[in-house]
C-alpha cells in the first residue's frame, strides 16, 4: 500500500505529538503568560498587588535570593517575584530610572516630613536590641 507525503505526516502513532503540535501548544502558552509587571501612577508595580517593583528589585540588587524576597513580600508568589526580577533584567534602564525617581520623591518627603526625635529614639534602640541579640 502506497502512502502519500501528507498522509505519512499526519499519520503520528497514539500517544505521540509532532513537532507543529508541540509548536503551537507552546506559542499557547506564550501567548498565556501573563504579565507580572504594570506601570500605574507613573511608576512600575507588580501587576494585580500594591507591591512597587522597586521594593523587590532593590532586594535583589542586595543579593537577596528570590525566595528570601518572597518571604519578604508574604502576599507574593514566587512566581510573581521570578517574574519581577525578569522583567527588571529585562527592562533595566527604564526601572533604573523609574527607581531614582522614585528616591528622589522618598527623600523631598522624608526632608519635609521628618521623624520626631522621640520616634527617632524608639525606632534606634529596637534596632540596636534586634542587633545585639
């Protein structure tokens, strides 16, 4: 029995997938993902939270782990937080900018809004108990 070129590339044995079926399951689920990032009150946020993506890239830029960030952040998954940093990585100079920005605004406010001295004092030595134990 002859078979044709098109019959023999359609005929795949059960249970096993062809390459253009894999292909486009693939492109599915690119095309499913989902973004992990946002851009809301012209700064960057993770997307469905109130987390700023300066706070988990600046952990990162510490050296913290993924997991340690995500403990950090209790109402993240590390999903969201794998996906901050690859969009960090990704997107470098554009949050590289939108993180000085946003210094910049923390320290105008923290110059007219500064703690009081007692607060000050508490904050200070709860620090030095954490430190010294």
């Amino acid at each position: 029995m002859k078979v044709s070129p098109r019959a023999r590339r359609s005929a795949v044995p059960a249970g096993r997938t062809t390459v253009s079926a894999l292909c486009g399951k693939i492109e599915g689920m690119m095309s499913a993902d989902r973004d992990f990032v946002e851009r809301r009150q012209d700064s960057f946020y993770l997307s469905g939270c109130r987390v700023p993506l300066a706070c988990v890239v600046r952990e990162f830029q510490d050296g913290q782990s993924p997991e340690a960030i995500r403990s950090a952040f209790p109402t993240l998954t590390l999903e969201q937080v794998y996906g901050a940093i690859t969009f960090y990585l990704g997107h470098r100079a554009e949050v590289d900018e939108d993180l000085a920005a946003r210094e910049r605004e923390e320290n105008a406010f923290s110059e007219t809004n500064p703690v009081p001295a007692d607060v000050k004092a508490k904050l200070d030595r709860a620090r030095d108990q954490l430190h010294s134990r």
